[in-house]
C-alpha cells in the first residue's frame, strides 16, 4: 500500500505539465493498457489520479469499519462461518494486493516515460556544461 501511495505522490510531484502525455502512448516494457492499448499517457494520468482518492477513502472506510466492528459480540462460536469469512478476506485482500501492484507498476511506468519526454524536450539541462 505504501509503495502505491509513493508512487503516485512521486507522479503528481514529477508530472508538472500532463498534456505533455498526450497521444504518447505505454512502452511495451512499462505496462501495457488493460483496455487494448488504446489508451495514452495523458489518459492513464487522469486515471491513476482519479483513483488514489478512492483507495484513500476506501482504506479510511475499512479501518472505521473495523473499528466499530470490534465492539459487536460474535457468541454464535460458529468455526465454518470463520474460516468462510477468512477464506473471502485472504481472497479479497490477494486481489486488492494484485491491483495496487498494477497500478504502482504503471504509475512508475508513466513517471519514467515523463522524465524521458523531458529530457528529449531539454536534453542539456541534465549535463553539465
């Protein structure tokens, strides 16, 4: 979780100008766009931006649920509905696990080849002279 937050601070850190993302679209090494490849830098920066707030709001969400759901009394002792439950949680977290790899994976992507039009745009300025 914190190498996705990482990830996306360092993006919305490095990426000062977005409309420079416009029609580049992924390398083949970085990712390469769920939806077929049709899909731009530009496009895939309005996306990981949309998102962060709600995996923001989705973290805060379950940690207040968990919270509050300390407090309920669970007497019924029923070892199947446990190990069930524990089942869709191990299940469920592998998945969120899964999609914040991808999206920390195509967030460093996105940083990288930003840098890369940066430095064609000014080649010298990273050289000393």
């Amino acid at each position: 979780m914190e190498q996705y937050f990482s990830a996306t601070q360092k993006m919305e850190q490095e990426v000062m100008f977005p409309s420079l993302l416009r029609g580049v679209f992924p390398q083949k090494e970085g990712a390469v766009a769920a939806t077929g490849g049709h899909v731009d830098l530009y496009e895939r920066y309005q996306l990981l931006k949309a998102i962060k707030p709600m995996v923001e709001k989705g973290l805060a969400s379950v940690t207040d649920q968990s919270s509050a759901g300390t407090n309920t009394d669970t007497s019924s002792g029923d070892d199947t509905m446990d190990s069930q439950l524990e089942e869709r949680l191990s299940h469920h977290l592998a998945g969120l696990q899964q999609v914040l790899s991808h999206l920390t994976r195509d967030t460093n992507a996105l940083t990288r080849r930003y840098s890369q039009i940066l430095e064609q745009i000014s080649p010298s300025e990273g050289q000393p002279s």
